[in-house]
C-alpha cells in the first residue's frame, strides 16, 4: 500500500489524472469531507479550494478522461508529434474540437455541446474571459452576492487565473483586419464606440469596443486545470477520479451521506464523513439532471423517474418536491452575420497541416495565429426598453467566414443576446432520461428578438462608407426584417451557443450559502446558480466557485 500511495502522489504531482480500478476501490473505502461531482471551471475551483484545509479529505469526480497533456491526453495532430502539447492546449485548434472526432465531449450523456472532460467547457471553448460589469452582479444577483460581496472572489480568481488580450509570445497581434475593420466601422461617426482595455474597465459595456482577454498561458490554453488543478493535486488530502459518471446523490431524509457513480461499468458508492458535503458541479444541464434523480425536483418529473426506476428506491415521502430544479435556464441566443470587405483577409484554422510557417512560430516561439483561438474584436452596448431596463448585447468577429460565405475576404460577426433578456427554458428529460434544453430558451419571449434586432439595425446604420458589406442579412433589412431573421431556424440564427446557465438559481433552488434547500449537506455551486451575464459566463462562473467555496468552508 505504501508503494501504491507514493506512486499515485508522484502521479498527482506531475498532474495527471489517475483512474485505474485499485484506486477507485482505495477511494470508495474512504469517508471524504468533500464530495465535489464535475471538473468543469466551477468544481475544481470548489474542490482545489476546499482541499487548502489539510485536514478535510476532498474527491473531484468527473465522468470524462483526459484533456490537456498535463492530464494524460494524447488526442492531438501529426505537426504536435514529440511536444508536450495535446490538441487542448493549442488556442489555434478550438474550432477542430466542434468540427472533428474527439472524446472530449458530453455525446450520449447530454442533448447538447458541452465538455465531458477534465476542465470540462474549459477544455473545449475559446478561452474568451471577461469580468462582468458590477452592474450583472448589483442587479441580477441576491443579498450576499453583490459585487462587494464578490470583489475577495474576483481578487483570488486574478491571482490564480490571470488574463491576456495579446497571447502571441513575440507580442505582435496576428490577423487584425478584422478587428481594424472593426474600429473603423464602430468607433467613428454618431453614436461611436469606444476602444478600451476590456478587462481593465470591465464596469463599461455601453458601446464599447476592445481586443478580447483569454484564459492563456504562455500561449497556451489556460484555465482551471492549469492555474487551479496543479496545486491541488500536490495536496495528499485532495484526489482525482476520472471515469466515474455520477448518477445520484444518496440521502437519508435531508442528508447527503455520498454518491453513486458508474466507474467503467462498475457501481460505486463514495461516503461522506459524518460532517462531509456533496457539492454538484456538473453544470447547468447535468447538475439539475443529478438533483432529479436524487428525488428532488418537480413532483410530475420525480414521478416519471419513479415508474422508471430512476429513483434507487427513495419512496415519494422522501422526496424534495421543487418545481425550480432546473427551470430559468438560459443560453444566448445568437446570429452569424458574414461580413465583406476588401480590406479584410480572413484565415481559417486547420487542425492537420497549418501552414509551416505558423507551425514553426508555435511550436517555437509559441506565438503567430495559432497562439489565439480566433476572435479578434469583441464590443458590447445596451438596448434600453421603453419601461427603462436594459439588454445587454455582445458581439464577436472571427477570422473567417462560414457556411456559404467562405472567401479570402469574409469574416463572421457572431452577435448575442447577454444579461436582461426575458426568454428561458428549462432542464427536460428524454426517453433515455439524457438531460437537455426545452423548447423556450430562445426567443420564447418576443421582446428578445425585438432588442436583437435593434441591435443590430443601430450598427449596421453606421456601414455606409466603411467598404463592408453584411452577406447573409441586407443593410437596409428593417427591424422587422432583421427579428424575422434571427428567428428562423438556418445555419446563421438560433444555433445553441452553450453557454448555460441559471438552471438552479439563488433563492429559489439553492439558498444564497448555495445548499440546495430542504437540504443540510448537498450544494450546487456552478453555472447553475450564475445569473444570465452581460459577458460570456467563464469568468462569472469561476467567480461564483470561489465565492462558493468560501461560504461552504465556513459552514
């Protein structure tokens, strides 16, 4: 056993993630203070943090394997041969994850495009990440959540994660005719925009216009895993188990005493200690999906799990009957609109074979186009409704276009729908019991796509003169045009963007120290209980960990 443990603590220490069946045994025989379930951006904060009391024994659960190379993974292409650099790591090779074969997705476990591997999201997105104006936090937020509350949270999170709106480690920024494009377009005439430092003044989102900040590391994909995990996996009290997909909380009454996970087809049972927490982060489809079949929820969705035998048995006396498990959620809806000029020139990210010379300024210098995920200009502003609240609006410009729209000198504006929109959904249950979005997501409220639009109208009354011309939607396309257009269905408007959130929110599913209520020991600390954002929710989410983390430890 000794040998055992001094081999898996040399493991930890070089970060890998470490699943074989002798230790998932080692694990279920232990009592954990800490049961954290999901290695996405929020549950290894929660855990990493939590694990800082050496004498509290803490277990990550995550269904998914490896990712970045730090973690094990391999997947990668012929040009990262004999570099310490998995197909994660490099910013430039985002886009491949959506468009070739990989296992670092959700697949059969969620109606949806989400990361079902260690990072989670984060080892699958762009890395955009942005601090969300105190206005998101002041507004949308409960008591004890307000951005007073949260500054100690944002002030950690800076420490540990810190971000970078020029990635490129030669400190040259590639492939900015879209981003000049950009400034030419927005930032002069009536009604200009203003070009900022985006993190640096994260309190403007009126007609703002900036480069957008990442996640990176020396040019590298950052995140949790790296700026989190690494610490955490030097700790003995902390430990790593891949390959274990949850299926419910066990509870006796309202009292989690642990977990239940399929850990490569075989069950598991993982027991808290007399005082341990089991803290959901699986994200804002998985998490309500495991609080359902833990018999908390809707009553008419308990019941359809019940007669399935979803349920392990809990009788409807024990069950935790809440109709908000799983309601409010929300993504934004977004629009592709493809944009020409001939002062553009657009490059497009290949996964196999980029340009050799771009290969060379990686692999060597960590710098050129590969250094960066793509979007090369990011600007916000707000509509403001007559009864005087506001919609946030944000919008991106890649490096290329899309679908029908592919020449050397078309790039993609992507325009979302952010804080203040009135549409949600809710978390539903297949035939299969795989979670997913219903129907009301998007646009259910018709106010949305009145502000979109709007929108969108505003910025494209500033084109005539700058030599750009929107493709897929006309410049001189009405209100109504525009709303009927980002409406319906193509493969330029209401793609998912998947960016969940506010499933399980503060005051009605959890309370504001994030127990589930009716619950003692069983939190939810992830997208879930993250207000919709003016910003894209990475940052917000990992605000929200480290906020959690901190009232769960002083409980």
């Amino acid at each position: 056993m000794k040998s055992f443990l001094s081999c898996l603590l040399l493991l930890q220490a070089i970060g890998l993630a470490f699943s074989a069946p002798i230790e998932s045994r080692t694990l279920a025989s232990t009592l954990w203070d800490a049961i954290v379930v999901g290695s996405g951006p929020a549950g290894i904060i929660v855990a990493s943090r939590l694990s800082e009391n050496a004498t509290k024994n803490v277990l990550l659960l995550e269904g998914g394997g490896p990712s970045y190379y730090v973690t094990g993974g391999t997947q990668r292409p012929a040009w990262l041969a004999g570099t310490s650099l998995s197909r994660v790591d490099v910013p430039g090779l985002y886009l491949s994850i959506f468009s070739t074969a990989s296992s670092l997705t959700c697949g059969k476990y969620l109606n949806a495009y989400g990361g079902c591997t260690t990072g989670g999201n984060s080892a699958i997105n762009a890395g955009l990440f942005f601090e969300p104006p105190a206005s998101d936090f002041d507004t949308y937020f409960p008591t004890g959540w307000k951005h007073t509350d949260l500054v100690p949270s944002i002030n950690r999170l800076y420490q540990t994660q810190p971000s970078t709106n020029n990635p490129s480690q030669d400190g040259i920024r590639y492939l900015q005719s879209g981003y000049t494009a950009a400034k030419n377009w927005l930032c002069t005439g009536t009604g200009a925009y203003t070009e900022y430092d985006i993190n640096a003044n994260s309190a403007k989102k009126t007609k703002v216009l900036g480069h957008p900040a990442f996640d990176y590391s020396n040019a590298q994909r950052g995140g949790p895993v790296i700026s989190y995990m690494q610490s955490a996996l030097t700790r003995p009290n902390f430990h790593l188990q891949s390959g274990a997909w949850v299926q419910r909380v066990t509870r006796t009454g309202n009292v989690a005493t642990g977990v239940i996970a399929n850990v490569s087809g075989v069950i598991t049972t993982y027991t808290l200690s007399a005082k341990g927490r089991v803290v959901l982060s699986g994200g804002a489809l998985k998490s309500p999906e495991l609080l359902m079949k833990s018999a908390i929820g809707d009553p008419a969705v308990l019941t359809r799990l019940q007669q399935a035998g979803q349920l392990g048995g809990v009788p409807s006396s024990s069950w935790i009957n809440n109709t908000a498990v799983g309601a409010g959620l929300f993504d934004n809806p977004n629009t592709f609109i493809e944009l020409s000029s001939p002062s553009i020139q657009a490059y497009n990210y290949v996964y196999e074979n980029p340009p050799v010379a771009d290969q060379t300024l990686y692999l060597q210098k960590r710098s050129g186009p590969y250094s960066f995920a793509g979007p090369v200009s990011v600007f916000w502003d707000y509509i403001k409704r007559t009864d005087g609240s506001l919609a946030g609006m944000q919008g991106t410009i890649g490096t290329a276009g899309y679908s029908g729209y592919t020449n050397s000198s078309t790039v993609t504006m992507n325009i979302y729908g952010t804080s203040g929109l009135k549409s949600s959904g809710k978390v539903v249950l297949d035939s299969n019991f795989v979670p997913g979005p219903d129907g009301n997501v998007y646009y259910s409220n018709p106010q949305d796509a009145q502000d979109i639009a709007t929108f969108i109208h505003g910025i494209f009354a500033k084109l005539p003169g700058t030599g750009i011309s929107p493709l897929n939607i006309p410049q001189s396309a009405t209100v109504a045009q525009i709303a009927t257009y980002i409406t319906t269905y193509s493969a330029y408007a209401r793609g998912q963007v998947n960016h969940w959130s506010s499933s399980c929110r503060i005051g009605s599913c959890v309370d504001a120290n994030t127990l589930v209520i009716g619950m003692k020991n069983l939190h939810v600390a992830d997208g879930s209980i993250v207000a919709p954002l003016t910003v894209n929710p990475q940052f917000g989410i990992m605000v929200a960990a480290e906020r959690a983390s901190e009232l769960i430890a002083k409980l």
